[in-house]
C-alpha cells in the first residue's frame, strides 16, 4: 500500500474506490457540521470534487486535518462533556484509514471488548453481564475517567506502529492526534486524548485499553472473567475481598498507563438475590442503559417466580425516553394529525424496545404509559368533545388500538400501556 503510484505519480496508493466507500459510509452516520459550517448536503453539492481533492491530498502525503469543533455536550450525571466534530471531508478522511484498519485491529483484540466492533453490541455485553452475575457474587463495576480526553500519545502509538504497517495510514494517525481543537473561536493545541467524535478515536481508544485493561487482566487474573464497553467495565469476582484487591491492582495499573479509575462511578456491587442474602451498601449497578438488581423473575424450570439478579432498563435511561417525548411537545401540536405524529415517535420507540425490550421489557410499560397518556392529553385539546372527559378520550383511543394497531409501534407488539 505505501509503493509509488507511477500512474497518478503519488507516493501513496489509496485508490480513488476507497474514497468514495469511506464517504458512503460517513453520509449514513450522518452528524453535525465542523469548524467550517459545511453540512454534509453542502459538500455533495460538489460531491466529485471534494472526493478527489480528498483523494488528491491523502495519495500526496498533503493532507493536514483542520482543527476539531468543540460541543459541549450534557452529562446524564450532570455537567459537560466536550464532543469533539470533524468537517465532514475530515470525517471522510478518517473513515478511510478507519476501513483500513479495522479488519485487521479487530482479530487482535479479545472476545469480551465489545465497544465499537463489527459483529458485538452493547445488548451482547449485557447478555454475558446477565449470565456471569449469576455465577458470581461480586462485581468491580468501573469507569475510566475521560478516557478519550486522556490516552496519552506516546503510548498510543507504540501500539499503533505495532499493528497497523501502512505507513500513510500512520501518519494521518499521527496528525489526527494532535490535530488542535477549537471552542467558541479560540483555537487549542492538544498533546494527548483522541476527539470523541472522531470517526477513527474509539478504534484507537479500543486499542490502547486492549493493551491498558484487556491484556493486563489476561495476564495477572486470568481466572476472572471481565466485559468491556469502550470505557465502561465489569470484572466478575468471588469475594469481597478478591473484588477489594482488584480495585487497587487496576487503579494502580491505570496511574501507570497514565488514566485514571472514576472515583464516583467505580464500585464494589453485591449480586444479592434469593440465594444470596447479605447485606451491603451496593445490590444494584447500571451498566449500557440497564440496571442489574434483584428482580422478580419466572423460573425457566419450575415455572415459579424467584428473586433473581437479572437487567432492565435503567432509570435514568426511562427518565430520558420521557422527556425525549416530553420535548416533541405532542400534546401542544393540535394541527397535527395522529398519522404524522405517530410517524415522528415510532422511529425512538421502535429502537427503544429493540434495545430495552430485550431484557426484562415488562419494565419499559412506565414509558410506554407515558406515551399513551400523552396521546390522551393530545387527543384532549384537539376534539372539542372530548374538552373535560378524559374516559371518552380514552375509550376513543382504545378503539383505535383495537382497530388501527399498526398506527404505533408498540400498540403492534402488545405493548399498549394504559390511557388512564
């Protein structure tokens, strides 16, 4: 790959083919514009043009990144965190040394990181966390603080020159890195982190925990099992007191890869169910959205209901489906018709129990009520006859379950809720 072209007489072969991929790729991913304004419609106004100057630059060895936006985006646990926005040529440009890579990243890295690889998702890791809290009492649940913020370069790129030969592909790597941010004008040099919201950072973020956590735990404690999500981790232990010494082993191996364990988001959890009945502080945790705790369950055998430590939507994750809901202000929007509203919220709903549903989907019934009852509130102030009553407002919407069913996508799956 990095032979001299004698055709386009450039030092680097990157053909013209894997431009237009990496484009194809970043226009279904969509996103927001960078620090030149310019929106993905923009660029393909001159689609052919912009692709070849990309192309251009890249085979040339003259591509510099421009400086990455910096949005601030709100926390669920409060405050900010800076998102950092490539342009869209430089989402592209990065997305072809991201295609690259991938491929050949992606056998190296081990079963139980599922951040960001093809063929793994969040709901895989949530289904191992499931199975393996059944079979251990304890849980290190831990977070690494700004990891994206943080990964220092130096290290970075030993593993980076370990595993990816291409040498354009590494020096686009290298400017990336320290490619300088911008923040309400002002422009900021960077000399460690990779931007979230680059299209290459969580491959590369994947890479450096696969070295920082991945391999570490293989090697010095390879009879515990452990998941990793991006920067969200679970080990599995027998004791307390096993789960006590590895949270000192792992915070000591972060200082030394210079990052560092999240001192309010790291704890030592208790599976407490029917057949462990402790008592500590810690019996629940929140990992990907859901809230493993103690719950009423069926048996698969008996058939009887047990207390098991299994998962459901999260608390905080119901609390952010209704006020996604809320913010549509539905109930407001008397103009609209029960069609185009329902076009607007069965996109969230049907992803929300697609991902939620999937375990414990008994559990999202609150937000689905929530919905329900704010078609009620909706249908409410747009017929005059139903003005002050509510049961005539709900009987009309349960017929409309009965005999428009498909209108929602929850009303299809059974899940209608209550109107009251």
């Amino acid at each position: 790959m990095t032979t001299t072209n004698a055709t386009n007489n450039k030092p680097f072969v990157i053909e013209k083919w894997q431009v237009y991929e990496a484009y194809k790729a970043v226009k279904s991913n969509g996103g927001a514009a960078g620090v030149d304004g310019q929106t993905i419609e923009q660029f393909e106004a001159d689609l052919k043009g912009n692709l070849y100057k990309i192309w251009n630059r890249m085979s040339s060895g003259s591509y510099f990144p421009p400086p990455v936006l910096a949005v601030p985006i709100p926390k669920k646990s409060g405050g900010q965190r800076i998102l950092g926005v490539p342009t869209v040529s430089d989402r592209i440009a990065q997305m072809v040394v991201k295609q690259l890579i991938e491929p050949e990243l992606d056998q190296v890295f081990l079963s139980d990181s599922y951040g960001y690889r093809p063929g793994k998702s969040a709901l895989d890791a949530v289904g191992i966390t499931r199975k393996r809290c059944w079979q251990y009492d304890w849980v290190l649940e831990f977070d690494i603080k700004g990891l994206f913020d943080n990964i220092p370069h130096d290290l970075l790129l030993k593993a980076v020159q370990k595993h990816v030969v291409c040498k354009w592909a590494l020096l686009y790597i290298e400017r990336w890195l320290t490619a300088p941010m911008e923040q309400d004008g002002t422009i900021i040099e960077r000399n460690r982190g990779t931007p979230q919201g680059g299209v290459v950072s969580p491959v590369l973020a994947n890479l450096f925990l696969h070295y920082a956590f991945d391999l570490w735990m293989k090697r010095t404690h390879p009879d515990l099992p452990w998941c990793r999500y991006a920067d969200d981790g679970l080990v599995h232990c027998r004791t307390e007191k096993e789960a006590e010494a590895l949270k000192a082993e792992l915070q000591a191996r972060l200082t030394e890869c210079r990052l560092e364990m999240h001192p309010t988001k790291t704890r030592i959890v208790y599976c407490k169910d029917g057949r462990r009945g402790g008592t500590y502080p810690n019996v629940k945790f929140d990992f990907l959205g859901y809230e493993f705790r103690a719950r009423a369950v069926r048996g698969t055998r008996s058939g009887r209901l047990l207390c098991g430590f299994t998962p459901a939507v999260s608390p905080s994750a119901l609390k952010m489906m209704r006020a996604t809901i809320r913010d549509l202000g539905i109930r407001r929007r008397t103009q609209t018709s029960l069609v185009d509203i329902a076009r607007q919220v069965n996109p969230l709903l049907r992803g929300w129990i697609g991902y939620y549903g999937r375990y414990t989907p008994s559990a999202l019934y609150p937000m689905l009520r929530y919905v329900n009852q704010t078609l009620l509130a909706w249908a409410m102030r747009k017929y005059k006859r139903f003005k002050a009553h509510k049961i005539r407002a709900s009987q009309f919407l349960q017929r409309l379950v009965r005999d428009q069913r498909s209108l929602f996508v929850h009303w299809q799956i059974g899940m209608q809720g209550t109107f009251a």
